[in-house]
C-alpha cells in the first residue's frame, strides 16, 4: 500500500543517512514538491513478487500502437504476463490515426475488449459509455483492499474527479508530476546578455526589468558594434504561454489561461476585470510604447519566432522570451538549453504564479462489460499504481533494465538510477496506461554534466525551483463532472465568447490601439463583458465547480 511503502520508504532514508552520510536537500519553500523526492533511495526489488499459478487468463488490451514499440514482447509486458499469471492479447491500431475516433469505431461495433488503454477519457465519454452498458464499475474492487484504495485515501483530492455522477468510479488515472506540470507562466533571458550589460544579477521588479529591456535595446549586448539590432522581447502568436502578459502580469494580478481562479476560501476570482489587471496592462502597454515588446510577438508563428531565436555569438538578437519550457524553442544543435534561463517572477504588489499543486490528472484504463474476469482485469490495473507496478512501468527490473549507482541523482541524492536497457526495449508509451507518478520515482535518474546536454531533466528542474517558491494554487480542477448538460454547454458557450473578447482587446490596449489609460476605453471594456453575461459565466463557474 501507498502509505505503507512511504513508511518503508522513510525508514530506508534514515538508514541511508546512519550509513552513506547522504543529506537531504533544504527545501523550504511552498510548492508541491514531497520531502521524499528529496533523498532518494533504492526501492525494494521487484524479484521477490508474488507469481500466481495456474493456467493464464488472457485479457484482451485495446492500445494505440506506438512507432519501435513491440508490445509483444518487451520487458514491461513480459513482465506484467509473468507477475500476474495472464496473457496479454492486443487490440492495437495506428499511432497515425486519432485515438477518440478509433474508441467511437470500437464502442460502436459492440465488440469490446476486456480492458480500454491509451485512452483519456473525458466525463461525457465515460458516461457516455455507462449509459450503453459499456463499462463496469470499480467500487467493490476498490473497497476490497487494493492499491487504488490506498491512493485515494493519500490523495484525497483526486476522489471527485474518478467518481462519475452515479457515485460510481469507472476508470483507473495517470498523473503527471513533472515539474514543468506545476506553473509554465515563465520568461527567460539571455544569461550572456546579463553579464554583457553589466547587471551582477537579473531584474527582480517591474521597473528593474524595463531598465534591463532598455539596456538590451541601447547597449548592444551581443557586441557586434550595432546597438539597434537586439530585440528586448519576443514572443509568438498562439504558443504555449508565448504572450508577455502571462508573466508581466503576476505583479499586479494572478494570470491563469482561464482568465479566473478559484480562491482558498472557495471563490470564483475573475482577475480580467480587477484594477491590478488594468495596472499590468498599463505596465505592458508601455513597455510596447518604448520598443522593449516586438510588434511581430502579435503576428508571427513559432517556426519564424525559432529562426530569429535560435542565434549565436554576434549574430543574436533575442534578449527575452516567454514560453511554458526554453527547450521548445531553442535548437540545441545551435546553442545549449541553458543559454537561456528562467526569470523568476517580479515582483510588485505581488510576487506570484498560478500553479496547480501535485500535477496533472488525467483519467485512464477501463474495464468493459464483455470482461469474463474483472478481478483479474482490476488486479492488472490496480498493479501498475502500486510501488511494484510502478518500479516496473517506470524503471522496469532491476539489474535487467536498470542498476542503482553511486552516483548523485537529479533531486540531489548520493545514489540514483542508471538504465541498462533501451526504453523502446523496456516500456510501453508514457499516457498509455494506468499511473502512479511522483518525484521520488520520476528524478532519480543519474545527473552528469554530459546528460543535461541531451536530457531535459535538469533544465526543467532548474526552472521549477526558481519559481517554485512564488506558486499560488489555483484550485482548479483538471476533471469536473457536471450532470448537467445544459449548464456545461452554457460556460463552454461563454468560455469562448468572454475568452476571445478579453485576449483580442487586452492586446488592442497593449499596442495602442486601444488606451489603457482612458477612463471610459476601461469602462466601455468591462460594459461589454457584463452585456456579453459576465456575471451569468461567474454564476454557473460557482455552481460547476461546486462552490455552493
């Protein structure tokens, strides 16, 4: 079980400490990451698993293929078939084609496997199928002592988003911990450029940052004699968290996609009609007035962005830019991930970023009505979450696919893990199946300086505790079951109306178009949000969400 595991676990980083003098990393501030992520130690090995007898029971698999991937016979599904006593047999189709359609093919023909992968499933899927009498519930399975029981009682959070509407829990889960899951509202500057320019430390105030934007735009940080040709701010049109306002308006109000948050006492915070928010506009505004924020930030796609980006030496223009990750956008055949580093946030009237807390959540593996042996089919399923399933569907067998070395891992232990064999050898696809994933198991990988060259690891690591320390938790749900449709169609409706208006206009007062500054331009802004049924979007976000 979960928490029993943690025990164990916790006891083997005293004993590690007794004998290898590791220490474990300060980490004080307040972000999602766990104590245990911290020190990392062997997990016990999976040798001494208990094998079931008897003849096998074939399940049949439905899973997208995956291109190097035999199914048949890696080391995971080898694995699996033995430890568990069953035969996998795979319903697969291309990696080519869109896997909601072949789910809709598949439940349309009535022939359904024992068990559904690969897909996520949405609410309305799910009870979608359980109105067709496609899917069984778990409950029972659950309550009879498994691994699933043990998660949901660790986490308690993730309880209403497997319940279905009926009270009835249909699905398995796989989450996501991966630091760059928590906030992607970063910028990133050119560390050269610092230094060049003579800052000892990069900005860490609105008005600090316009002066090193200015700096850039003046001094001729890339050195070639030409103090005009450096561009202080770019971004690109629709890219992952590519607009400026993304980070520039954490100072003066949290920033979230969604243009609102849910507040710690359960409120729905709608931050695009605040005065801060006209305040950040008014701060971006005039950056764009002085030049510091490209034009072609609005306009440009990423494959020309990149071709600007990705410069060297004398020939490099790009000071900073926001994105969700550095190594999206940069070439590494051109420059390292680390010629650009991340900019934690301003600080202003606040220093902050919206974050969700204990990453993503997705729901995933079903068991269907045409299964002959569920309890064998959530055994199968319930195994992968458990701290064996998860060593095996993460790192595979120890000294088959991988050995623990002396040698310091990614999250700053004394010992950490070293693969023997291919991934494509050894694992099905990440998202295709049932899991369990949290930092203890996901960095605990060996860190050399040759690795963080050509592994993302580090430099994502890197970025997240800079800006772990400033996360504020959104409290917004990744899965919310809503029975009823009308109301959904509603704020989907409103969503995109409310959404497009304030991204559109919230640009047209960043590049002059419109004047931030103008009394009624603001006001003629938040009367055309109210006429487009603002407060009627508040209401039903309130009542989706729970709040009352």
């Amino acid at each position: 079980m979960k928490k029993q595991f943690l025990r164990v676990t916790a006891l083997l980083v005293v004993f590690s400490m007794l004998i290898c003098g590791c220490s474990k990393a300060n980490n004080s501030n307040t972000s999602s990451t766990s104590d245990s992520a911290n020190t990392t130690v062997a997990p016990e090995s999976s040798s001494n698993a208990e094998e079931a007898s008897g003849e096998p029971v074939t399940l049949k698999v439905w899973m997208k293929e995956f291109d190097g991937i035999d199914l048949e016979t890696n080391l995971m599904t080898r694995e699996l078939e033995k430890r568990l006593n069953v035969n996998l047999e795979f319903e697969t189709f291309s990696s080519a084609e869109d896997t909601t359609t072949q789910f809709n093919l598949s439940i349309a023909s009535g022939a359904y496997p024992d068990i559904y992968l690969t897909m996520w499933f949405s609410p309305d899927q799910i009870n979608t199928c359980v109105e067709n009498g496609v899917l069984i519930p778990l409950n029972d399975y659950i309550n009879a002592g498994s691994n699933y029981a043990s998660i949901l009682e660790e986490y308690p959070a993730w309880k209403p988003m497997v319940t279905a509407n009926d009270g009835n829990i249909y699905t398995f889960f796989y989450n996501d911990t991966g630091v760059h899951k928590a906030s992607e509202y970063k910028m990133w500057y050119r560390a050269e450029w610092l230094e060049n320019l003579g800052w000892s430390a990069p900005p860490t105030t609105p008005e600090e940052f316009k002066q090193y934007l200015i700096d850039i735009r003046d001094k001729d940080a890339n050195g070639n004699g030409d103090p005009s040709d450096e561009i202080p701010l770019m971004g690109y049109y629709n890219g992952r968290k590519t607009d400026p306002i993304c980070f520039l308006m954490n100072p003066f109000e949290l920033y979230t996609d969604k243009y609102y948050y849910i507040t710690d006492d359960k409120q729905v915070h709608f931050s695009a009609i605040t005065d801060g928010w006209r305040e950040g506009l008014k701060y971006i505004a005039d950056l764009y007035k002085e030049g510091l924020i490209a034009e072609e930030t609005y306009v440009q796609d990423q494959t020309t962005f990149k071709a600007l980006l990705n410069r060297t030496g004398e020939e490099a223009l790009i000071g900073t830019f926001p994105a969700w990750y550095n190594g999206a956008e940069i070439d590494t055949t051109v420059m390292s991930w680390f010629t650009y580093e991340a900019l934690a946030p301003l600080k202003g009237n606040y220093q902050q970023t919206a974050a969700r807390f204990g990453g993503n959540f997705n729901l995933n593996g079903a068991i269907t009505t045409s299964c002959e042996n569920p309890d064998v089919a959530f055994k199968f399923l319930d195994y992968m979450v458990g701290e064996e399933g998860t060593i095996l569907t993460q790192w595979g067998v120890e000294g088959e696919s991988y050995e623990w070395v002396d040698e310091p891992s990614y999250y700053g232990s004394d010992k950490s893990i070293k693969r023997l064999m291919n991934t494509l050898d050894t694992f099905w696809n990440t998202g295709s199946h049932p899991r369990l994933d949290t930092e203890y198991y996901r960095y605990s990988t060996t860190m050399s300086e040759e690795a963080m060259e050509t592994d993302n690891t580090w430099v994502l690591l890197k970025a997240a505790k800079t800006y772990e320390p400033y996360y504020v938790n959104h409290n917004i749900p990744d899965i919310v079951w809503c029975d009823d449709t009308n109301l959904a169609q509603e704020i989907s409706d409103l969503s995109s109306l409310i959404n497009e208006y304030i991204k559109t206009t919230d640009t047209q007062f960043i590049m002059g178009a419109l004047d931030i500054n103008d009394d009624a331009a603001w006001q003629q802004y938040l009367d055309t949000l109210n006429d487009m049924g603002l407060q009627k979007y508040i209401e039903d976000l309130t009542i989706y969400y729970g709040l009352k």
